[in-house]
C-alpha cells in the first residue's frame, strides 16, 4: 500500500522559522515533490528531490532521507503570505503519478 | 507563457447527471493528469494521459473517464454524479521526460457541487 502522513496543521510568528515533515510508505519512489496551495487557488510547485540531502531554494528548503522515508520543507524568515497549506507528494515510478499527503494547514500571525 | 487553464470554473448538478470538464496544458506539456481534491481525502490521482492514451489510472470507479486529444487538451467525464463526487477537480499538465518525475503544473480547478 501507499500511505503518506503530514501533519494536519501547525502555527508559527512572523519572522519565525517552521518545518514540515512528511513521512512515507510507497512503492517505486520516483522523488518528492512540496506544493504550496493556498485556499482556492491551484497548488504550485516549491520544490522536487530524488537524492538524499538539502536542496535550498531562497527561503526555502527541501530535505529527504530515502533510507527512512521522510523528507521535511523549512520555511525561513516566515511571512504572513506563507499561510496556506503544504502538500507532500510522492512520484511513483509510474509515470506521473503523483501520491499526495492530506496537506499541512500553516497559520501565520503576526 | 500561459497556463494551465480549467473550463467551467465552477458547476452546479444533480444527482444522476452527468458532466463534462475541460483543461488545456501548457504548451507544449504533453502529459494530463487529473486529480480529485476534497477536505477529507486531499488530492487523489484519477488518471494519467499522453499521447492520447490513458498510461495511468487510480482507484475510482469506472463511472470516471477521460480522454486526451491530439493538441493535448483533455477532458475529464463523470457519469451518474453523486453526492459525494462534489470536489475541486485539478488538471495538471507536465512536459513527460519518460521514467523519471516531473514537475506537474495545475490548473485553478473545476469546483464541482452535486446536489
């Protein structure tokens, strides 16, 4: 089976740092993906990792560990805009079939 | 470079109807897939196409079907709707390396409501 766990909501301060984790159990790893959505608009891509290890992208980072089937998004300098939720997705080896965790709802106040 | 754009927005029907929705992919993106968003479930993979040709498909019943044309524009059929097909339907659209994954773009979404 495929099963993929997220947090369902956490909260932060502004200027703060927060880490999302997101552990898996799936078949065919093909990488991982973090999307960002806010409510009622489409999700969109942040970030993808394959290898183990940090892939750093302005205030954002992406961590995955493949032996232990967990990846984390750190989210640096937190701003009010950063509300929204987080999506963790793993590609199976099938083509591009994406398996989304349920999303992690993240409040920012000031 | 434009989007990935959805039709209708948004569509109100009824038990037993069935509906039709659109989603032209960036271009040049040659894969289409579908998804099924709702509060309780998250995002499900519905189904996958390329070239035409359905290559993936995940676990809805079969009153869920798709096609694909040869401009890459695809659509998305649901039969004999039920209450519990109201969701928010996503199109993605990616460029297809082949094996390995690629970045899927989405669209805004068909938010459909079955009454």
């Amino acid at each position: 089976g495929q099963n993929i766990d997220q947090p369902t909501e956490m909260t932060a301060t502004e200027g703060a740092i927060v880490q999302i984790n997101c552990t898996y159990q799936t078949s065919g790893f093909n990488g991982l993906f973090w999307y960002q959505q806010h409510a009622g608009e489409a999700p969109t891509f942040l970030s993808y990792n394959v290898l183990d290890g940090l892939e750093e992208k302005g205030r954002f980072s992406s961590f995955l560990s493949r032996s232990k089937g967990y990846s984390y998004l750190l989210l640096k300098e937190l701003q009010m805009k950063d509300s929204a939720s987080y999506l963790c997705a793993v590609a199976n080896t099938g083509f591009q079939k994406l398996v989304f965790g349920t999303g992690t709802r993240l409040l920012v106040s000031p | 470079k434009a989007g990935v754009t959805q039709t209708p927005r948004y569509l109100i029907k009824t038990r037993g109807q069935q509906v039709t929705l659109s989603c032209s992919p960036i271009s040049g993106h040659r894969s289409v897939s579908w998804y099924q968003q709702t509060p309780g479930q998250g995002l499900q993979f519905l189904f996958e196409y390329f070239s035409e040709t359905q290559r993936n498909k995940g676990n809805f019943p079969g009153r869920f079907s798709g096609r694909q044309f040869s401009n890459s524009r695809s659509e998305m059929n649901v039969s004999t709707l039920e209450l519990g097909d109201s969701a928010l339907y996503l199109c993605a659209s990616s460029l297809d390396p082949g094996s390995r994954a690629d970045t899927q773009y989405f669209g805004p979404g068909t938010r459909l409501t079955v009454l």
